[in-house]
C-alpha cells in the first residue's frame, strides 16, 4: 500500500484515498483537476481556483508548445511561476490533441508530424520532444507520449497503436532526466480488454509513477467505457495512482472512484459553465432558461460557492442573454465548485467506509434537474 | 459651500474635494464611476469592484430598460440587490444610448421613438418614462432625460436641441416621485458659448441635486471639448456637484478636474483593457506588443494592482494572444486600479494645495509609452 510518493489512506471495497506527494505540495486522492489548457482555467485566477479547493490542475503540452513556446516558459521560470500557481501540475503529453486538433499529417514509429492549428506550421512530436517539453514546463507529473485513437477504429489499428504507445512508453522513459517530476504511463488498447491487458503489462513493466487510463470517452458508448475503465483498473498496481483521463460527468466520476481510479481531469465543468449549463445537487439546468427570468434564488440553496452566495438565478440568465463575460466565470466558480465538493464527499466517504451508499444516493440526486437539459 | 447632501471641503484654485451623501452612503470626489453597462462592470465581480476602491459605479438605463427591464429589477429588489453591490450607483437617463445605439425613429417634443437595437421593437421614452425606469431601477443618482446631438450639427439645431432639453428637464423634475434619490439636470448647448450658457439658466433654475456637461465627447475637437467644459463649468453653482458625462482620457481627468469637475465616467478604462491597451505612470502600452513575448516584468513595477502583483507582461501578452478570458479581467482590474487610484492621487493633490503642481508632472509622465499605440 505504500511508495515513497503515493500513500493510501484508506480503502473501502475498491474506493480509495490516500496522498500523493509531488514537488509542489501534496494532494490528496481521489482529486478532480480543472483543465487550465493555455495556462489559465479559463475566466479564474489561480487565487479563486485555490480558494474552491483545488489540489492541482492540469495544462495542456500541445497548446503550450505552440503558445508561448516550452522555451520561452522555461526562461520565465518555468509553468508555475509563470502563470502564478505554487501547487502541483499535471501536463499531458500532447498526443491527445494532436489527434483532435491539429491536422494529422502522419504516425510513424518515430512520432507525429502535424500541422499547427493556429497557423498551419509543420511541426513534430516525439516521446523524447514530448518530455523535454515537459521538463521545461517543469510540471509536477509528466505524461508519456502515447496515440490516442478513435474507438471507431478496428481491432488491427487498435493492436498496432497499443504496441505503438508501448514503444514510446519506453522511450518516454528513457527520455526523462529530472526523476523529481512524476511520470505517467498511459494504458491504451481501445474496448478489447485483451489489448488492455497487454497494454498494462507494457506499461507497469516499466514502473512509471502512476498510470492512467486513455483512449475513453472517445466515442464509445458510455457502458463501455464504465466496463473497460472498470476492467484495466482492476488490473493496475495497487500502490501507484491511477488516472482515468478525460472523464468525465459527475457521475463518470463517482462511478470511476468506486473502480479504484484516483485522478480525473474534464472541461465539463469549465466548458459547460460557459454554455450556461449548472451543476446542482439536484441535478442539472440551464440558466437561459426562461423559467429563471424573476428567479430569486441562488442557483442551489446548498451550495456555499462565491457565486450562489451573492447572485439570483435572474441575475445570472441576465447577464448570460446580453453575453456579459463576468457570468462566464460565475458560472464556472459554481461548477467546479461543484466538482470539487463532490469528489471531497466521495473522499469523506471512503474514509467512513460508506461509499457505496453514497454512490448510490447521489447518483439518483444528480440525475434529476431541468427537462430541458 | 455647503448643502444637505454635497459638502465641499478642500478648494485648490478651481479644483475641489467634497463629499456627496447617496442612499447607499458617502462618496468622495473628485471621483471615477466605473461603467456597467448591463449591471456588471465587464468581467468583474462587484467585490473586485469594492477591493479596486470603487465608490460607484453608472449603470445604462436604456440597457436595463430592454433588458432585463425595469420591472424585473424592481421586482428583485433594486438594481443594488440585484447585482450585489451595496455603494451609490448612478443611472443615464437613455437619452445617450438611443442617439448612440438605437436606430433613431423620431424625436417630438414628447420625447423619442425609436428601434431597440436588440430586436428592432419599436421602443418610445419620455422624460416622464425615463424618471420612472430610474425610480424602478432605484439608483442613487438618476439623470434628467435629455437630448444628446451630435456636435456635428449646425447652431440651428443645435439651439432648438437645447430648448427641448430644458423642457425635458421640467418634465424630469416634476416626474420625480422619491426626493431620496438625487436628480441631476443636464447641461447641453453643444460647442457654443452663448447656448451652453442658456443652457446653464434653464437647467439650475430648477434646482437638480447637481449638474451634468453632456454632450461633449461626441467628436469635437479635444481643445473645442477642454474650452466648453471650462467654460460652463465657471458658469455652474459652486455648491452642487458636477459631473462631466463620458469623459475620458486620464489626461481629460485630470486636467476636468482642475476646471473644477466632481465627477466622471468613461469606458474607456474596462473597453481599452479588453482591447489590450493599458494605462501606466509612464505611458500607455499595448500588450500584445511582441516586445513583451519575455518580459517578467508586471505591467507597471510601482503598480499595486492584483495584476500587477502576481502577473508578468510576458504571461498578460500569452493570455492576450490565445484570447484567454482571463486577461480581459487582469486588463481591466490593472485599468481602473490606474484611473481610481489617480483620481485619488488628485484628491491628495487639492488637499495639499498643490494641484496645478501634480496636474503637471502627471500629465507628462502619462504622456509617454509605447511608439506604437
């Protein structure tokens, strides 16, 4: 149950908690880290995010390396002081959106080479370029290089991806020179659970920090991603931290905690904070809804966040029907608020070895909401 | 020098420092309102808004007369519980907007028919109507309902523009109902000496809680706009406040103030920070300068601003270039820190009798900065 880094706590059926240390602090699991994607959760400051409870957040390589540059963040003092945020980071390694944003130009056993999505440039990345990248982000956890393919594809593509992102696991390994940032394998192997259990003898074979789950929420459908995540994380390590990447709803989460997963990262919260969709305790709405144009109330009379402790519901569709950028951010507040609070809840849970009923009964409270949404 | 609600008490040459009693307290002047449009100054919390010293702020009748509409507002308590801002606040009376904004129908001496720029709604205001929103809205300080032309007009119009203002005024006093929100009159009469002066007759003769100069900013020359505002300001009684309406520059501040104005708003503080133009003791600067890809440096060294504290240009400029929310916020907050701390710089200045000194030295110093903004 112990390695110098990762601690845990306590274990109730397969839910954990425990302490994982990283350069800049230590963060307890599970955690939810909000996506600050350019170095900036968007529309909060790093004082407002430390203020909602979060541990630590998670920065996008892709986007950094083309914007500003590794270099330039580098010669700054690296992501943390440069964005001014002394907790932990965690950053991806880029493949992830190369395959979503950028367009694709071609997968060798070498890399990736794509053109930028801001400005068309040729530009590469390799499992050796992708933690030297993150090296001179200097975040607390890299992730290896890994291909993260479409669910769509057939089991032939999936087999020769999964053994691809096995070499470059190696590689990303080799590649590492400061061992006081923590580094991440990425299980991969698409809905084949054969494919996910060889992934995960590749990657643990080379005792990475933590492992994390890719190739989810990728456009398969939900039950599947719930039975695979539960699957692979039954076959992880049991003292490293598992990350299930990308995902997801409330309910993935608590869902993904009762599996044993530790760490979850998702724009839901931002994203649909700034579409207008809310996150209650008793389920969702949506604040342009007209049903709110004289409501009084804050968004949920339970909830202790900045924004329902000073805002109606009225106030807040106003101000998201004439597009005024300070609901963006309300909004926010509110929902990562939300995410946050609920993954302490699932932790206070484990601790009192109650999570299994708490599941169940917040799952039926947050499934309710607006017929709308 | 002293009446019941406005009590001077520092004069240095023309410039004064008083104090105005509002339903939601005491304001110091000179001082600079912060412009919130729909009832949120564009990206900011009113707590920011508090911490930034911000005594109080302008709220757009026309804006929250379409939307949300009065009703509403008053339904929910008042514009101050509705936004969540306890201080004085200040309403237009529309007449701005709809000569700015609204594709104009027609003017009579009943007042304005015109197209809301919303939804093309056919939309008509009165003096009598806007005196009823502002009551509804339950602002501190409500503004007679007049005519703004443009000062491209000829004298012909320009003359009768001022008679119908005057009216407009009596019908603005006489539609008031609570005499514990204060009532400013308006002064018009464009770029003519002689009209500005009738202007001037009319409007004090009703006996307004203080006195506006508008129609200035409206594309005159800059020396045609500092003559007028001398001018009718020499002309206004000495014992109510003055208020020099969407004005401006910090140079224009600065130097109104030595004309004896009391009082200001303008956008341009939160619109330049937006557009990433930022003011600074020494000179305005642009932050997407490509001079700032790596400059550690905060926007302005003896700036004490929350931006300022934390943030470098080289991480303002990132942000400014990946379009991240964020930065409108950082922008604005660096912006009004500059406008309301100069303004109380100037407040110092006339307590120590030593305006014409400061006005000086300042108006060099803020005249520097970037060669290309």
């Amino acid at each position: 149950m112990m390695s110098s880094t990762f601690k845990l706590q306590n274990i109730d059926n397969r839910a954990r908690n425990g302490f994982l240390k990283l350069n800049h602090g230590i963060i307890e699991t599970p955690v939810f880290m909000p996506v600050g994607t350019y170095g900036s959760v968007k529309t909060l400051t790093p004082h407002e995010l430390k203020e909602l409870g979060a541990e630590i957040i998670l920065c996008n390589t892709y986007h950094l390396f083309l914007r500003p540059g590794n270099i330039i963040v580098k010669e700054l003092g690296g992501i943390n002081r440069f964005i001014s945020w002394d907790n932990p980071i965690l950053t991806d390694s880029g493949g992830f959106q190369i395959y979503s944003l950028a367009e694709l130009r071609n997968i060798t056993e070498e890399g990736v080479v794509f053109k930028s999505h801001l400005n068309g440039e040729t530009v590469s990345l390799t499992p050796e370029k992708a933690i030297a990248i993150q090296e001179d982000l200097g975040s607390d956890i890299m992730m290896a290089f890994d291909e993260c393919p479409s669910s769509q594809l057939d089991r032939k593509y999936i087999e020769e991806s999964t053994l691809l992102t096995a070499k470059w696991a190696m590689r990303s390994m080799k590649a590492r020179v400061d061992k006081s940032k923590k580094l991440f394998g990425i299980v991969q192997g698409g809905i084949f659970k054969d494919l996910r259990k060889t992934s995960i003898e590749h990657t643990v074979s080379l005792d990475f920090d933590g492992y994390a789950i890719g190739g989810l929420s990728v456009g398969e459908d939900k039950n599947v991603m719930y039975e695979i995540s539960d699957y692979t994380c039954s076959l992880l390590p049991e003292d490293k931290p598992r990350y299930l990447m990308g995902v997801g709803t409330p309910e993935d989460i608590l869902i993904g905690i009762s599996y044993g997963i530790d760490m979850f990262d998702c724009v839901m919260p931002t994203r649909n904070a700034r579409n207008g969709l809310l996150f209650t305790a008793n389920g969702r709405i949506h604040i342009k809804n007209k049903r709110y144009e004289r409501d009084d109330n804050p968004i949920d009379k339970a909830c202790s966040c900045y924004t329902c402790r000073n805002f109606s519901k009225a106030y807040l569709r106003h101000l998201y029907k004439a597009r005024e950028m300070l609901v963006y951010r309300l909004n926010t507040i509110h929902n990562l608020n939300f995410y946050i609070s609920l993954v302490k809840k699932a932790r206070d849970a484990i601790k009192n070895r109650n999570y299994k009923k708490f599941l169940k009964e917040t799952l039926e409270e947050i499934s309710k909401g607006d017929n709308n949404v």
